[in-house]
C-alpha cells in the first residue's frame, strides 16, 4: 500500500483583508507533510494558522465531515477541507486552496453563508404534517417513498453545490441545488401539508439548471441535487393543474433598487416568478395547448431521458483496492478505494477509505467500509482500544464490527472481496 511520506508540497491560499480591499491574493506556504493519507487540508490551514500566520481565517467545527463549516475550493474543486486527504490531490503538485464561488468574501476563506440561507428559507424548508396527529408516523426502512428520499436529507448544507454550480452566475433569483434538493425531500414525501405552496416556490428555478451535474461531482455526502431538480420537474408534469399562481410567499429577493431594473417586492409572490420564464410559459402551453395527457406523454420521454438512468439500481461491481501482500496478516490496514460510479448519463470519481484486516489466518479478510451506521461519519481503528471509533457521536465498534457504545443501530457494513492475481477486490454498489 503506497503512502507519501515526509513529502513536501507548496501550499497557495487566498487572502483577502476586507480593511484593505481590492482583489485579494494569494499567500505561499512550504510545508514538510509526514504522512499524507493521514493528513487533512484542514490539518495544514491549523497548522499554517498556529506556525507561520495567526492571522489565516477559515472556518470548522466538527472536523468528521458533518458540519458542512469547512467548504471551500481546493485545487479548483470544491470540497470539505475536513474530508479531504493531501494524498486524494496528485502527487507533488501545489495545493490551491480558496474561498467558495458565488459568495461574498469577508475575510480569506471565510464567505458570508447569508444569501444561501435566505434562498433555503424562501423554499419552505419546514416540515408542516397535513395531518395534526399526536401520534408518531410509522416509516418502514423499506418503504418506496423513505428509498425515493433517502440520501437527500442527509445535506448538510456546506454550500459546495451552489458554488460548483454556474447557472448561479448567471440567475440572481435561483434557488440553487441545496435549496431544491430540500424542497424535492419534502415534495415527495406524502406527509407534508405544504405541497401546492412549496411547488410554486421552487418550480421556476427548476428550469433554471442545465443538467450539468458540477453539484453532483461535488456533494461531500454523495447526494445529487440534479436528480432532485429533474424529479421536481416530474411531480409538476404529473400534476399541472395544481401550479396554481400564488401570492402567498416571498420571492427569493427583496426589492432592489440599485439603478438596475427592481427586482420584485414582497406582495408581487411568486407570480412574478411564474411570468418571467420563457420556458415556463412554454410548460404552461404544452400542457393547456395540446392537452394534459399529451403533455404527460412529451413530459414522460423527458423524464425518463433525465431521471431514469438516475433512479436505475446500480449493479455491484469489483474495485480493485491493492496486492494482498500490502495488508500485513494480523494488522488492520485502511486504505483509500478509487471508484468511477455512474450516474445516469454521467460518471463521476469516488475516492472511500476502506478497512482491511487480515486474521492470523492468512485466508481470513474482512473489508469494512468505514462509514458509521448511525449517521455516516467516518470510523477509524483505535489500537489502544482494540475497537474501531467514531469520533462524532461516540459510536465503538468491536474487531468485527459488532456495535459496543453509542447511537449506532447496527454493525459495520461489510464489503465481499475477491482475491485474483494476486490483488485484493472490493464487490461494492
């Protein structure tokens, strides 16, 4: 198992001094790395911060890639710094790292969060139940609409898709993928009183994304808010006669006037969204001109073309993870598992760390992946204790990966593998 050690590398970050101004620039730090599979981005900007410049200012909290703080651009693509190894960025090369796109700068790698959360807000981000039981909802784990949802709650909200995403650039008034891909949760799930409102909010942003899938490759949590857009899209095609014009919401901007043309005030609602789209008046002829069912039909074959694929059970397959000989019997090894995934039309890389152990029967290997059963956080193995971690929510797992402490529900996944040429594989989905 190869590993970079006592490497160097020439770190570039972004600095911006909002006392001064201007453009910013970009400050240079050479650094000797021990290991770099065991060194984080965020490592090296603590470091930087506590050796060589007190002034350096970026955000965390969490540091196990739950708190979604730590969001920035790291060798022009965006990232958690928490998340990412200095090992999963090419060897030798200089490390880049800056502020997320699309967002005001306040200082260095520290953006103003404002404007995505008041663009979350406008979406109804709340869950209100159709309903007013006491009682608690019962959700099978295996039930159709808890797998339709399923990974897209679990956004943490880091801004990494909305700053990948260039149709952002271009469309003041865009919700974004985190906004939608909130919204679309609550939209499919059959709970929510709140349906017709919510649709109306967020539909005219729909037509804003062009299924370029930046927010997908970037999603530290692995969710694609492109499917949630698409499936958005759907719903509507399914039920148009519910896009009814609203004037019950506040658009997603205030009233600007800034000798630019205003944008709308608070009473206008969403039926200034509803007007200003070409493409949403074209949805509105399609439907009403050549007939709803006619229009299912086009909206089917364009549903299928964008979501299907995306919605497609993935068939496990074998990812070579390194010869057997780099996993020392007795030891437990973990090592980082490179994966092209498909996603519909598109393709992206995966970069997991893995756990191997390999028993003092040579024959004997067990792969775990290392995500916590509980919330996806990542375990590591502690020799000490003799257990496999979770630093975030205390969850300890034995040597096989039996639950010991904490919230987690059950034990540690486990990969098949195959042994081939002399190669160990992972069968994963």
């Amino acid at each position: 198992m190869s590993k970079a050690l006592n490497s160097r590398r020439l770190v570039k970050i972004y600095r911006y001094d909002p006392s001064v101004g201007g453009n910013g620039h970009f400050d240079q730090f050479d650094l000797n790395i021990e290991d770099e599979t065991k060194t984080t981005i965020l490592d090296l900007l603590i470091r930087i911060q506590k050796t060589q410049d007190p002034t350096l200012a970026f955000r965390y909290a969490c540091r196990v890639n739950m708190c979604g703080s730590c969001g920035m651009v790291i060798n022009g693509c965006e990232a958690l710094a928490c998340k990412t190894n200095v090992s999963d960025l090419p060897e030798k090369c200089d490390i880049t790292i800056r502020p997320l796109n699309h967002f005001p700068v306040i200082k260095d790698l520290v953006v103003d969060m404002k404007p995505f959360f008041q663009k979350l807000e406008a979406s109804i981000p709340y869950f209100d139940p159709v309903d007013e039981s006491m009682e608690p909802a019962v959700i099978r784990p295996d039930s159709k609409e808890r797998n339709l949802i399923g990974l897209a709650t679990e956004c943490i909200q880091c801004g990494c898709c909305v700053s990948s995403c260039t149709m952002v650039n271009y469309h003041e008034n865009y919700a974004g993928p985190a906004a939608l891909n909130r919204a679309f949760t609550l939209l499919a799930d059959s709970r929510d009183g709140l349906y017709d409102l919510r649709m109306n909010q967020v539909l005219e942003s729909c037509y804003h994304c062009r299924t370029e899938f930046n927010c997908t490759e970037v999603c530290p949590k692995e969710i694609s808010p492109t499917r949630a857009i698409k499936y958005i899209q759907l719903l509507a095609l399914k039920e148009p006669r519910r896009l009814k014009r609203q004037n019950l919401l506040k658009p997603i901007h205030e009233e600007k006037t800034s000798g630019k043309e205003s944008l709308p005030s608070a009473d206008s609602g969403c039926n200034w969204l509803i007007e200003q789209h070409n493409r949403r008046k074209f949805l509105k002829q399609i439907i009403f001109g050549i007939g709803t069912a006619s229009a299912l039909v086009v909206g089917g074959v364009i549903a299928a073309a964008a979501i299907g694929p995306s919605l497609k059970r993935i068939p496990k397959r074998l990812v070579r993870l390194d010869k057997l000989e780099a996993f020392p019997v007795g030891k437990v090894s973990t090592i980082v598992m490179n994966d092209i995934v498909p996603n519909g039309f598109y393709k992206s890389e995966i970069k997991k760390p893995v756990i191997v152990v390999r028993r003092s029967d040579p024959d004997k290997i067990v792969v775990f992946n290392t995500s916590c059963t509980h919330l996806g956080c990542t375990v590591h193995w502690d020799e000490s204790k003799k257990q496999y971690m979770c630093a975030c929510h205390g969850g300890a797992f034995d040597e096989e990966g039996n639950v010991t402490a904490g919230p987690p529900p059950r034990p540690l996944d486990r990969y098949a593998f195959k042994v081939e040429d002399g190669y160990l594989f992972a069968e994963v989905v």
